[in-house]
C-alpha cells in the first residue's frame, strides 16, 4: 500500500501561510477573541448538526448500497462511513476512503468493486450538487457587488440561456450520439427513481454541514444576514470538499477568509468558524466510528455478490474532456486587491482531469507522449522560467496577487486544460478528439446564436439594461470582446477540419462570421482573414464553402440592420409595450480613440521596461504593479504577448516561450496538408498568433484544450481493471 502524500503537503503549506498571516495580520488576540465568543451551546448545536449530516450520509450508503443488490444494517453503514471520512482525511481523500471502507466491509458483507461503485456516485453526486449550491452562492453574493447593478437577476438569466443553449448544441451535433450509445441502454424508470431519490439524499447530507456553518458563523458575527451566511457557507462547503488536501485543511480556511470576507465577516471571525468546523468534523465522525465499532456483531453477506464491471477512470476520460470543452466558454471575474482573477466554469473539470492525467502518468511511470519532441521540456522550463520571474518580481517590489494567482498559477491551470483534452486523445484516439472538437464547434455556435438574439430583440427595441448586450462590443461569456472573438476563431480552426457535414460547416462559418462582425474586434476580423486564408491552402476548406459562409453571415446581417429596424419602427407604430427603450441598433463601431490611446500607453511603458530589463525582464506582475488605469479604473495590461513576455521575463522568457511556438508550428504546418490534426495544430497557432500581436492571448484556456488534445499522442492508455 503506498500513502499519497500530496493532500497533507498542500494542506501543511496553505496552513503554514495562513496561520502565520493571520497571527501577524490580525494579531492573536483577535484570534482568542473569536474563539472565546463561541459558546458551549454553539459548539453543542454545530456537533449536533455535523452528527446528523454523519448519520444522514451512512442511511445514503445504506440506500446505495441496496441497489447493488447488497442490504448493509444501517450500524455497519455508519461504520463504513465514519471509517471512510476518516480515512480519506489520512490518506489521499478517495483512496483513503474507499480503503477504509474496504477494510470494514472484508469480511463480505460488500464486495469492493461495489464499495467503489457507491463511493463514486456519493463522490459525483456530491460534487455535481456541491458545485451547483457554489455557483449559486457566488451568483448571490458577488452579483450584487460587481455585476451591472441596473441588469440585476437578468445576467444570471442570460448566463443558464447560454449554458443550456451551448450543452443543447453540443449534445445534438457533439457527443449526443456517443452517449445515446454508452448511456441510452442504462437508463430505466427505475434507475431515474433511484437517481432522484439519491440526489434528495445527498442535499440532506449537504444541509447539516450548511447549518453547522451558519451557527459558527452567525455566534461571531450576528449582525450579518443569514442569506449572506448561507450562500458563503456553500462556497466554503464546495471548495473543502476539492480532493486536493488533508481532509479540507487549508483550502477551507483560505476559502472562508474570502467568502465570509465578501460578506462582511472579519478575517479572524472567518478563520475560527473555518478551524472550528474542521475540527467539529472529525471529532464527530470519530464519535460515529466508536458507536458503530462498538455496537458492531460482524458483517453478515446479505444479497448475491456482484461485479461492478465498470471502468470508472476510462469513464472520466471521456466525460471531463467533454464536460470542459462546453464549460470552457464561460468565465466570471473574482475581485483580487490587485485586479480581478478569470475563474473559468470548467477550471475544477481541468483540474479533475489534468489530475487524471497526471496520476496515470506516475502510475504508470511514463512521461506523457507528444506529436512533437521536447514538449515535456518546454513545460517544464516554462514553468521555471515564470517562477524565477515570480521570485524576481518579489524581490524587487513584493509579492502580488496578480502576479501569484493570475500568472503563476494560471499556468498550471492552462496545463491542465492542455492535458485535458490529451486525456480525451489518449483514451480515445481520434476519435475522441472529433467527439470533443465538434462538441466545442457545437457549443461555441450555441453561445453565438444566444448573442446574435438578444442583439435581434434589442434592435427590436426590447428593453435591456445598459450593457447587457452592446454590439460592436460583443463580449458574450468571456467578458472581452477579442477573447469572445478568439474563442469564435479557435472554433472555426476545429470545425473546417474535425467537422465532416458540409451544411454545418457552412452554418458555423455563418454563425461564427456574424459574431466576430459584432465583436468589433480588428484583431479577430484580422485574424479570421488568416484562418481562411490559411485553411484554403492547406485544403482544410474550399473557396466555395468560404462563399456560401460569407452569404449567409450576410444574409444574417442584412437581416439585423435593415429588416428588423423596420419590424422595431412598425411596432412602435403600433404602440407595442415594452419596445421603444431605445433606437434601432447600429453595426459594429470601431474601437474608440480613448480605447486606441491606452493600448499605445501599454505597449509604450511595456517596451521601456524591455529596455530597463532586457535579459531577464523586470518580474512577474510588474506592469500591474505600476498601477496604469483606464478611464474606467480598470487596472491595464500590456496588450500583446509577445511584449508582455519580453517585458515582464526577459528575453530569456520570451524565448522559452517563442521557440518551441515556433517548432511546434513549422513541423504541424509541413504535413499540415495531409493530416487534419496537424492542420488544425498550424491554424490554432495561426490565430494565436495574430490575435497575440495586439491583445494577451497566453491565458485563453481554449487554446490549450484543443492544442492538448491535438498534440497527445493517441492510445496511450489502456483499459484499466474496473
């Protein structure tokens, strides 16, 4: 048995810098103060709650386990449950936990390939409902704050349209026949009874530990509401339950300063509601153990022996990839002290899968296989490259969360997002990478038709708040203009080669076309001139399709600016209510003076610190650190890449970077011509590197999806043992 130590080293680390911070921050008698105002009815009510949440869990168990044909006596289920936490906070959370329960359940009572069924679909359930409550908690408190004031509940709104819109699209044109093949046949009435019954049980297991949080919360600071409360604990709940740590340690204090912070809870209060919880849960789920082992008459087998024969982890391969090539065109904004970090919706599925990734790698004691050589080198000197910069940066003008969070760490989020879609190619070949590719195309089409409608209604005069839907300054989901633009042209990059139907590359050529128009963005006009330039001459597209494409975005166009003026004149003729909020909408105008003045600035103050620098650049985050702000106060970066790497990490840098760019690119592009996957390599790169000249491209996590996926080497993995 080998112990995965990687939990309690993240743990023991973020724990080292939190609570060391905390002392010096907010001083230790701030600390016992908080400590103190907690009450023995307090830490009664929240034992209390987390004992029910552990009693709650073990009746799931019991249920679960029942439908695998196995009848488990509700103590021997608060054993294994108890014993499971327990473990998984000993061990490396899922492997901790199903041994654990291996161990209680040895002596037959379960056989083990059905204790990892049932553990995996608490596992899934758990998450998928987790991360729902989360997203919701964060909708609720950080809406209010930094979303349009004036659109209210209405970009929420906008936000589920484009979700279910883009998982519709991908699923009719993507991976709906894939799953209608693997998954169609399972699905019976009965097993959508016991889908519903074990999701109401998994919300009341959710509840406790909310209710846990709230008391804790609400002892030290009463004058905060308990809505706030309760949409704060969800976050914590979410990112606790992330199988990265020692039974949440460390992740759910840092989690908590920031979600409790949000909300007006001070930092020490948040940090004692957080190291409170954490004990209380492992204080009750031991209580549960010594109940259950005391009161325990041996497993008796009940219900016939089962295999489960079920390939959990050539499941995941599939499904992440998936998940994440919808997931990825939507991002939200999380408000840092030095700027806003891009927390993208398929980040935890990246993460999940490039974990996947990564662990296979290491159990079987290979690198990961690449088209081109050195890939693996060229990851890691990049890495090292920004982390000297981060050190250097330090040194000079002190740690900075931009340059932490933002770019540091960012890029081993792009690493996962890289391997990611390599997971896909290596379980699934070709195949795998098509099934992902076009379910991208698919959902990208999705997002842009949504756009495309709202813009449709608000030249219909319908009334929308300021900012809501702005053509010339589409931004859809990526909340930028050329990044929605970049994410439109990486889909027109996959689909000329992995789509086959000649009418859908045809309508996504329409579609794409029409959005990037309102996106206003030269770059993104420029660099979809590139692509199709690009793709005709390595026959990935013929001039006919072009034309065809061209027509219908015209015929879409057309339609927008001069039929449906006249509808909006027509009904404001008629008195139509709710129309006339404005007047028809216009096409796309052209950045601003202001707009074209400050990118100069940036790339101006940008070469004058290449200048002062220029070996090994003046460090990470530096451009951030002088300040420079737009006219709307936001923070400004250096608006192209190649200027930001030479600028911020030197010429050494940029060359780690730049050079096998470049390889890369000149071996895709010579067999580009007779192998589909290097063309969609060489026109990936080509819109990358356009689009990079006058904007900073590095960290569009789509790139490194459909690189990753098209670079693996294919059938890497094999079958593994259920």
């Amino acid at each position: 048995m080998r112990i995965n130590l990687a939990g309690p080293i993240v743990s023991i680390l973020l724990l080292a810098a939190i609570i060391p911070w905390a002392v010096s921050y907010f001083g230790a008698e701030s600390i016992l103060d908080s400590i103190s105002r907690l009450s023995p009815a307090t830490a009664a009510l929240i034992m209390g709650a987390l004992l029910t949440n552990g009693l709650i869990a073990a009746y799931r168990f019991k249920v679960a386990s029942g439908a695998t044909g196995h009848q488990v006596p509700f103590r021997e289920a608060i054993t294994s449950v108890a014993a499971g936490s327990l473990g998984g906070a000993l061990f490396f959370q899922l492997a901790g936990q199903l041994m654990a329960r291996g161990f209680v359940m040895r002596r037959g009572a379960m056989p083990f390939a059905a204790i990892v069924a049932v553990t995996l679909y608490e596992r899934i359930a758990a998450a998928a409902l987790s991360g729902a409550l989360a997203l919701a908690g964060a909708f609720y408190i950080f809406g209010r704050v930094y979303l349009d004031q004036q659109a209210g509940g209405l970009i929420f709104v906008k936000l589920v349209c484009g979700l279910l819109v883009a998982a519709a699209m991908a699923a009719i044109f993507g991976f709906g026949r894939l799953a209608k093949e693997t998954i169609g046949p399972l699905i019976t009435g009965r097993l959508l009874e016991r889908a519903v019954q074990f999701l109401v049980l998994t919300l009341l297991v959710q509840i406790p530990v909310m209710v846990a949080y709230v008391v804790a919360t609400h002892a030290l600071a009463p004058a905060i509401g308990i809505d706030d409360l309760i949409a704060a604990s969800t976050i914590v709940m979410f990112a606790a339950s992330v199988p990265i740590s020692f039974a949440g340690w460390g992740v759910r204090e840092l989690s908590a300063i920031f979600a409790l912070g949000a909300i007006g809870v001070v930092g020490h209060d948040a940090l004692t509601a957080a190291v409170v919880i954490g004990l209380a849960s492992m204080a009750s789920m031991a209580l549960l153990l010594v109940f259950g082992v005391s009161t325990r008459h041996g497993n008796a087998p009940v219900g016939a022996e089962e295999t489960i024969a079920i390939d959990y982890a050539e499941a995941l391969a599939w499904m992440l990839p998936i998940i994440a090539a919808v997931c990825v065109l939507f991002q939200i904004y999380v408000p840092l002290s030095s700027g806003l970090l891009n927390v993208n919706l398929a980040d935890p599925v990246a993460m999940l899968a490039g974990s996947l990734f990564v662990l296979h790698a290491i159990k079987h004691r290979q690198w990961p296989q690449w088209r081109v050589g050195r890939a693996n080198l060229f990851a890691l000197l990049a890495t090292l490259a920004l982390g000297g910069s981060l050190l250097l940066g330090a040194s000079r003008f002190g740690w900075t969360e931009w340059a932490l969070i933002n770019r540091f760490l960012g890029w081993f989020v792009l690493l996962a997002f890289a391997a990611t879609g390599a997971t896909i190619a290596a379980i699934g070949g070709r195949d795998g990478i098509k099934v992902m590719g076009v379910t991208y195309v698919a959902a990208t089409m999705g997002v842009a038709l949504v756009e495309l409608s709202f813009i449709a209604l608000a030249i219909l005069g319908v009334r929308f708040p300021e900012k809501f839907i702005d053509p010339g300054n589409l931004q859809a989901f990526a909340l930028n203009r050329n990044f929605f633009a970049f994410q439109l042209l990486m889909a027109t990059a996959a689909g000329l080669v992995l789509v086959d139907k000649r009418a859908l590359r045809i309508a996504m050529l329409a579609v794409v076309l029409a959005a990037i128009w309102y996106t206003g963005s030269r770059s993104g006009w420029l660099s979809m001139t590139a692509i199709l330039a690009a793709a005709v001459y390595l026959r990935a597209v013929t001039l006919k399709e072009i034309a065809f494409g061209l027509i219908c975005a015209g015929a879409v166009l057309g339609l927008m600016t001069h039929f449906l003026p006249v509808v909006h004149i027509l009904l404001e003729a008629i008195g139509a209510g709710g129309f006339s909020a404005r007047g028809p909408l216009g096409p796309p105008i052209v950045p601003s003076d202001t707009s074209t003045v400050e990118r100069m600035m940036t790339l101006t103050r940008g070469w004058q610190m290449f200048t002062e620098h220029p070996i090994f650049g003046a460090g990470l985050g530096a451009f951030r650190n002088l300040n420079i702000v737009s006219d709307s106060k936001i923070p400004l970066v250096i608006h192209s890449t190649a200027l930001w790497l030479a600028a911020e990490l030197g010429l050494v840098g940029f060359l780690v970077f730049a050079v096998p760019g470049f390889y890369v690119w000149i071996t895709e592009w010579r067999r580009a011509k007779a192998e589909p996957l290097a063309a969609m390599i060489a026109l990936c790169l080509v819109a990358f590197a356009v689009m990079s000249g006058p904007a900073d491209m590095v960290y569009q996590r789509t790139f490194w999806l459909l690189i990753g996926a098209a670079l693996a080497l294919p059938g890497q993995w094999q079958r593994t043992e259920a």
